[in-house]
C-alpha cells in the first residue's frame, strides 16, 4: 500500500509538471507566435534526457517529502511520549513540567490534529479523579477501614503527591493560550472538561471558539471565584450542564454566542440545565445568543445572584423550572428578546427580587405557574418599569406588584388570564405592592 501510495504520488507530480509545460508552451505561442519545427534526432534525443530527469526530481522530490513528513511524525511522537511520561511521574516537579512540555508540544504541532491530541491529554489530566482535600498534602497513600456488611475491609488510596499545583499549572497554560494576546493561540479547538473538579480556576477573557466546549459536571471550588469575566463562548455547543458551582460564579461581561449546526442538532446552544450555584452568582451583562439558552432546572442557592443588564437574544430562552433560594435575586435592566422567554414553574424566592426596566420583548413570554416571593416572611419584590411586547402568558402564577397588568396573587385570576399586547404597544407596569 505504500509503495502504491508513492507510485500514486509520483505520477501525479509528473503529469503535473508536463500539464504546466504544456500550457506554458501553450501561451508561448499565442503571445510570440512561436513555430514547431519538425525535430531531428539530436532534438528528441534532448527532450528524452529532459523528461528523465524531470521524472528523477519528482521522484527525489516526493521521497524528500514523505522522509521529512515521516521525520516529522517520529519527533512528535518522540516529543508526546516524553510529556506524556512526565505528566504520569510520581514527583510532583516532573508533572509540572511535564504540563509545560505538552503544552510546548501543541503549540509546534498544529496540523494532523495534533495539537488537539494534546490539548486532550491536558483536560484528561483535569478529569482524573481527585479531592480537594488530599490536593495540598505530601501523602502518597492513604489507608482507611471500613465495615462492610458486617466484614472489616481495608483500603488503600494511591494519591498524586501535591496534586492541587499540577492542576493550577495545566488551568494556567491552557488558559494562558485561550486569551487575545496568546502568541499561539487554542481558542478553535475543543475542550472537553467534563465531571473534573476545576479549583480557583481564572478563564478571564478566554475564548472558547471550538466546537465543543465541555463543562458537563463540572465542580468549580476553592478559596477564589471560578472567574469567566470577560470570556467568550462562539462555538456551536457550550455546556455546563448538572455542573457545581462551590464557589464563586462570575460571568460578568461573559459571551455566550453559539451558532446552529448544519444537521440542526438539538445540542447546538447554551445549556447551564440543571447547574447548581451554592455561592454567588454574577452574570451581569453577560450576552446570550444563538439557537437556545437554557437554564432549565439550574438551583441558586448563593446569597446573591445577579443577571442585572444581561442581553438574552437566542431564539428560545428557557428559566423552565428554576429555583432561585437566594437572599437577594436582581434581573434589572434585563433585555429579552427572540421568539420564546420562558419562566414556567420557575420559583423565586429570597427577601429581595427586582425586575425593573426589565424588557421582555421576546414574541412569546411565558409566566406559567411561576412563583416568586419568599414563602416565610416579607419579600420585596420591585417591578418598576417593565416593559413587555409579544403575548404573555402567566396561567397559575403567583407575581406579586402585576408586572404585567394581571390580577394580584392574592386575588382568583380568570381562568386564563393571559395578556396579548401584538400591536397595542409595550405595557409597562406601575409601582409594586410589595
């Protein structure tokens, strides 16, 4: 097979050659007018000995090539071997720099899908399992005993040495090359970090252009916040589905613009459905396009969660069955537009929730059994300015102040009760009675 290959690759170069001679003859003689003379037996001997040596170069210059593409393959692989074998040392120090040494691997290997083969290897790491609390130690084993149906078992734990600074390094290269100023940038391939435990992680003004780019059961925790400000998600499928957020979730100013795929796969999109956010939750001004943003079932459990000044543009917007337990829950000056807003069986609760100039443009929004208030004391719930076009539908929803000019929850709403304003302009809500 290959030595076909190289008959293949041999002849394609010689008939290419002589289809240029042949046109450049060609054009030779419509330009100057140039006459063929019948050749004489000194005149095809040449042209014999010119064509044999043109076919020798070609020959020498598709062997050179394959030699050096095949040089090329064995250094990389030379290369890959080496980092790989540094990553998986005992000592911690060799996987540190085992971790630079992939990453320097990359960045000389882009083509073939190299680079993507180390950039894998890197989020592999992330995904091996490991706690946080054994991150920081110098232990290498641990043993525990455990009673098992009556039967005292005993178990040993094999532990990465200090793991916690091998996987703050690979975050930090990796993220390090995700950013505008990257001398060799990863921003277009994909990343696949789903189910690893992500501490302190900084991805400020990374872009995430791939693809795929995986948070799938993601935990982000630590002392600091998992900081996306500034970030930048254009692919096709962003997910940080069923991921836990531990610490703090900072989105301010993210981008979250994905484009449809050509088959119109039902992945394309942003998903945050079913996240958790046991801490704040900051998603100011953050932007959100494309075929779908779902936040369906996603728990806030923080103190605070802000979505003040965020631009919802996708096609379908979904807070289906969200559970917002924070103290204090802001959507000012919150922009909805596109063809669906969906809020149904979603609940709000907490002391605090503002809504104000909040503007649901979408053509359809959609209140259905939504509750928002806190069930155990006083809640202020302001609604000051909001604006809707399109119908809205609020069926079985308790909403205390009438955003949207509907019977207040303490009152029996009309069956039905719904508001259409297509064509009668935005309705705008007066002064909350919370």
């Amino acid at each position: 097979m290959q030595r076909s290959a190289l008959l293949v690759s041999v002849v394609s170069v010689v008939l290419g050659g002589l289809a240029i001679a042949g046109i450049v003859w060609w054009a030779l003689w419509l330009v100057l007018g140039a006459k063929a003379d019948t050749p004489n037996q000194l005149d095809l001997t040449k042209i014999a000995l010119s064509v044999s040596a043109g076919v020798g170069a070609a020959v020498a210059l598709v062997v050179a090539y394959r030699k050096q593409r095949d040089d090329e393959r064995g250094r990389f692989a030379q290369l890959f071997g080496a980092a790989a074998a540094q990553l998986g040392s005992a000592d911690v120090a060799v996987r540190i720099a085992g971790a630079y040494a992939m990453a320097g691997v990359a960045d000389e290997f882009s083509t073939g899908g190299r680079r993507q083969q180390c950039i894998d290897v890197l989020c592999g790491y992330l995904r091996l399992p490991y706690d946080p609390s054994d991150g920081g130690t110098h232990l290498i084993s641990r043993k525990e005993k455990v009673d098992a149906a009556g039967t005292e078992v005993e178990r040993l734990y094999q532990l990465r040495q200090n793991d916690r600074e091998v996987r703050r390094t690979i975050v930090a290269v990796i993220a390090s090359r995700l950013r505008r100023q990257a001398e060799i940038s990863w921003s277009t391939y994909n990343f696949n970090f789903d189910d690893a435990v992500l501490e302190d992680v900084n991805f400020r003004g990374a872009r995430f252009v791939g693809k795929h780019t995986h948070f799938r059961g993601t935990r982000f925790t630590g002392s600091r916040s998992a900081d996306f400000t500034e970030a930048e998600f254009t692919g096709q499928h962003v997910t940080f589905h069923a991921a836990t957020f531990d610490s703090d979730a900072v989105f301010r100013k993210a981008r979250f613009v994905t484009t449809a795929h050509s088959d119109h796969s039902s992945r394309a999109g942003t998903s945050f459905v079913d996240a958790v956010f046991n801490r704040r939750a900051d998603f100011r001004k953050a932007e959100f396009a494309g075929p779908e943003t779902r936040f369906t079932r996603a728990r806030f459990a923080g103190k605070l969660t802000s979505f003040t000044g965020a631009h919802f543009a996708a096609d379908t917007t979904t807070f289906r069955d969200t559970h917002f337990a924070c103290d204090r829950t802001y959507f000012d000056d919150v922009h909805f537009v596109g063809e669906r807003t969906s809020f149904d069986d979603t609940v709000i609760g907490g002391s605090r929730i503002t809504f104000t100039n909040t503007r649901f443009d979408a053509t359809r929004t959609v209140f259905d059994n939504a509750r928002i208030g806190s069930e155990h004391g006083s809640v202020h719930a302001d609604f000051r300015g909001v604006t809707c076009r399109g119908s809205v539908s609020t069926e079985g929803a308790a909403i205390p102040g009438c955003p949207f000019g509907l019977a207040a929850p303490e009152e029996t709403p009309a069956p039905g009760d719904a508001r259409d304003t297509d064509g009668a302009g935005p309705v705008v809500a007066g002064q909350p009675d919370a």
